[in-house]
C-alpha cells in the first residue's frame, strides 16, 4: 500500500467512485457462462431502446452507452442482449452505500452505480488516501463481486474526470496541474458536462480544445453562453466550488422530469397530446408524492433525425397539477412536429421548485376549479397509493 500522501496540502479529498460497466458486470457475475463475451443491457424493448451499458468485450466492437440497440447489434451481431434487473441493481447498489458509510459520513449518490464522498481527514485512519481507496475496493470485491474505478482530486468535477482515466479497476490521483496536462490538449467535450450541441457551438466559436476555453475570457464565455459560460471558463480551469452533500444534506430538488423513447417514429399529433399527457401524470404525481410545486414547464422533443429541442413556460404561479401542466405543455409543443417532423422522443420537466405548503396555490388564487382539480388528484393519488399505479388512467394518456 501506498506510504506517500500526494493529496497533503488539499483544502479538501474528494473521491468519485464509478463501477465498472455496472449493469454488464452484475449479470456477468450472476451467470459465469457471459464472462469474456460480449454483454449489451438495454431495455425491454429491443427495437427501439438503448444501450444502458455494456461489457469491455463490447466495447471493442465500438458499442457504448446510450446508443440505439439497432446501432450495437449492427456493430456486435455476436452480442448478448439482456433487458436488465432493475430490482437487483438497486439493492446492489443500497449494499454499496453501506460499504461507502464505513469510509465517510459524507457520501452523495450521484447514480445508480456512482458516488462522490468527501474524505478530508478519514484518510488518517488509514495512513494515505491510497490505502483508504484500495481498501474501499477491496470491500467491493469481497463482499460483491464487482469493481469499480475512483477518481482522487480537491473537487467534484476533477475527481469525476480522473476515475474515467484508468477503467476498469483503476484508482486516479488527479490535482489542478494534472488535469492541465492531462486534458488541455483534448477536444471540449472531453470536459464533464460538454455535450455534442455544446462542443458544435463552441467549435463555431473557434474553440476546439478544453485548453481554448480555459484561454477565454469568462465574460467572453458568459457573453455567448449566458450563466453556463462563467461554469464552463470556471470549470475548464479545473476549478468547481460544489460541495459534496450526503442524502440528509442534500439540497431541495432543482426540477422533476419523465421522458420516454417512442415504439414508433409518431406523427398523429393526438398520439404525441396523449403521451404528453401520460408524462404530465407521471410528472404532476411525484411533485405531489413529494410534496412539491414547480413553476417552469419545459418539454423535451427529439425528433427522427435525432435533433434535440426544448421550449419552456413559466407560470404566475406553481402549481403541481397534471392538467395545468398538460396545457402548458401541449402549448409548447411546435406546430411542425407530427405532421412535418416525426417524434421520436417526449419529455416534460417541472423546474423552479418550491415546497407545496397545504398547497399554497388554493391561498394565491381563489378558484374554484382549482380546488376540485387538487381534490380530485388527491383522491387519485390515495387510490393509487394503495391498489397500485395503473388502476387509474387519464382518458387520453396512452403509451
């Protein structure tokens, strides 16, 4: 084990622990007969859904994450898909928290098989941060079966890059000056957070490199990309002032979203009102569950092409109400889409939020017909609640 502590002298050690092609693995190690064979998750859906994850024998076939199954078994005819054990990966995952309790009080699930924690002074215990990391993935080993990969840096966004750099079972030690040298030179969307939309724009922009964005002036950046350009000049400094919050820690919700990728390319505009509706309902009953009100309606459209577009309506008032949210997002919907442009995707996202006090939207607006339309949901989410979510349907929601 390591004797040397390269992180001495941080203000602060942050590790970000990634398993290695989780879905994959588990079943891998669940049936020996896949192991050394190329192993594709995806949804129950093979036609039309997406690679969740993959095996490293995969990989090499140019399969990777959130490409279309049609696309992987082009690539990988010799695959094997698997549609997935959700329940099982939750409790492997719930096992892995408990393993990450015993090294910080201070740990944030980020996914399912992702995780920072904020190991600033728990290291102590073990010598250096690299004896606490390998007997962390020691644990993993012995008591699941699985490995992982962890990122080691001062902060979020460097520890999130550094656990990529060495997979599968690696451990990565990376400061400020190392993400310098380690990714200056590579193209912008090498940076967590840059996206294809993104590197195109700022391409256009005559920035190619994470190096080229790091050289511009942030209010250049912020001038071109609003709020996202001061993260961005921040961030392809390595710098990120995000803490690491632990479930009891964490702040309020930012948005609540539901999506779905269509069966079929849809161009009947009342099928894409219908789904609309049905991720309406999905949206309004965890906002409620949670006892929340979101004032922003944003609905998410991704057309046949694969070309990805937003609106979004911000209201006088929250509201946690599916019709009000239906409406708005029916509103939002561009007339071209369905009878110009076929749909391949919808989502709808309720942002903005705030606590739903005894429903403050009854004090703020006296109506009547908002009284019985939260009533009414009430009444619904108690049915629900007990004899399960499909025993009610909205007539109209149909997916």
């Amino acid at each position: 084990m390591g004797g040397i502590d390269r992180t001495k002298g941080w203000p602060k050690v942050i590790l970000h622990v990634d398993m290695d092609a989780f879905f994959a693995a588990f079943e891998i190690r669940n049936d020996p007969h896949l192991k050394g064979k190329p192993v594709i998750v995806g949804g129950d859906t093979q036609f039309r859904s997406v690679v969740s994850t993959c095996s490293y024998e995969a990989r090499k076939f140019g399969v990777k994450s959130g490409m279309p199954m049609a696309q992987a078994k082009r690539l990988c005819p010799e695959a094997i898909i698997i549609s997935g054990n959700l329940s099982g990966y939750v409790y492997t995952s719930a096992k892995l928290q408990m393993i990450f309790g015993n090294y910080s009080p201070i740990v944030e699930p980020f996914s399912v098989d992702e995780a920072f924690l904020d190991i600033t002074g728990c290291h102590r215990i073990f010598g250096t941060v690299e004896n606490l990391v390998m007997k962390m993935k020691e644990d993993i080993k012995k008591e699941l079966s699985l490995t992982c990969s962890i990122g080691i840096s001062p902060n979020k966004l460097l520890a999130k890059m550094a656990s990529g750099e060495n997979k599968p079972d690696g451990m990565t030690i990376m400061d400020k000056e190392d993400f310098i040298k380690m990714f200056y030179h590579r193209q912008v969307d090498a940076l967590w957070g840059v996206g294809e939309a993104s590197k195109k724009a700022l391409n256009k922009k005559g920035i190619y490199t994470v190096g080229d964005m790091a050289a511009r002036d942030e209010k250049e950046l912020q001038r071109y990309f609003g709020q996202n350009g001061l993260a961005l000049s921040e961030n392809s400094r390595g710098d990120d002032p995000s803490e690491v919050y632990s479930i009891d820690t964490l702040p309020l919700e930012k948005s609540m979203s539901h999506e779905t990728t269509l069966e079929v390319d849809l161009s009947e505009i009342d099928k894409i009102y219908s789904t609309l509706l049905w991720l309406s309902d999905k949206v309004a009953r965890r906002l409620r569950k949670d006892n929340f009100c979101g004032r922003t309606i944003s609905v998410k459209i991704r057309s046949s092409d694969f070309k990805t577009i937003t609106r979004d309506k911000t209201l006088k008032y929250p509201t946690d109400q599916c019709r009000i949210i239906f409406e708005t997002a029916k509103k939002l919907m561009p007339k071209e889409y369905g009878p110009n442009i076929k749909v391949r995707l919808l989502g709808v996202r309720v942002s903005h939020l705030e606590k739903n006090m005894d429903n403050p939207q009854l004090f703020l607006i006296n109506n009547q017909e908002l009284e019985s339309m939260s009533k009414c949901s009430k009444a619904m989410d108690e049915i629900r609640d007990k004899f399960g979510e499909s025993v009610i349907k909205l007539a109209g929601a149909q997916i």
